[in-house]
C-alpha cells in the first residue's frame, strides 16, 4: 500500500534537526521570559553570599579580640592574685616567726620563774637547824 505515508532519511535528518533547534528555541524562549530574572537571583545570591562572607569574618575577629581581651584580664587577675598570695604567704611567716620568738621567751621567762620559787621553797641546811648547824666543820 503506497498510501501509508513512511518517512525516508532526508525528512528524518530535517524532523531531528528541527528538534533540536527546537530545544535550543526553548532554551531562547526560556532565555527571553526568565532571563532578566534569573540574573536578578544570581546577582543577589551573590551579593547575600559576600554580606553572609564578611558578617562571618567580623564575627570571627570579634571573637577574636574578646577571647584575646579575655586573656589580658585573667592574666591581670591572675599576677593580683599572686602578688596578694606572696603578702598573705609573708605575713604569716613572720606571724609565725614573732609566734615563736614569743614562746621561747615565755619558755625562758617560766624556766627563770620556776627557779626562784624552787629556791625559795627548798629550805636551805641552816634554816631547817633553827639557824645553827648540826653539822659542824671541825668534827
């Protein structure tokens, strides 16, 4: 049957070719309705993009400079402290040594003390007699 229409490789190579052009009018089409859009997108994700990049950096330097703030002031606190511990350590040494000058006197003061009154209480050979010695010298 010679009616049926069957396509020879010429009208075939045209159809393909016409496909094709017909993406890339799709493309020209697409081009032309969204373009001025798409161009608009891009340039604002751009211009988010580098605001979101330098909103990070003054972030990072700020942190930067409040952590090295940060150490400034505890390095401060910690020479204070130090320097508080050094006097605290100072005072009780010579606390501690007035402490001990103040025994030994003590110590000497109760040893002399304990002296007297033990010569005081030992009566002495003379005073036990009535004032005489029993004991004489010459015997």
């Amino acid at each position: 049957m010679e009616g049926s229409y069957t396509m020879n490789g010429a009208e075939q190579e045209l159809r393909g070719a016409a496909q094709q052009s017909g993406a890339g009018n799709v493309d020209k089409i697409r081009e032309i309705l969204f373009g001025a859009q798409m161009r608009d997108y891009e340039s604002r994700f751009r211009q988010l993009e580098e605001l979101m990049e330098r909103t990070a950096n003054d972030i990072k330097e700020s942190t930067r400079r409040r952590v090295e703030d940060l150490e400034r002031f505890f390095q401060s606190e910690i020479r204070a402290l130090e320097g508080r511990l050094k006097i605290e350590r100072e005072e009780r040494v010579s606390g501690h040594q007035q402490s001990m000058e103040e025994l030994r006197k003590l110590g000497e003061t109760m040893h002399a003390r304990l002296n007297e009154l033990g010569e005081q209480v030992t009566p002495s050979p003379t005073a036990i007699c009535g004032g005489k010695s029993s004991i004489s010298p010459s015997a």
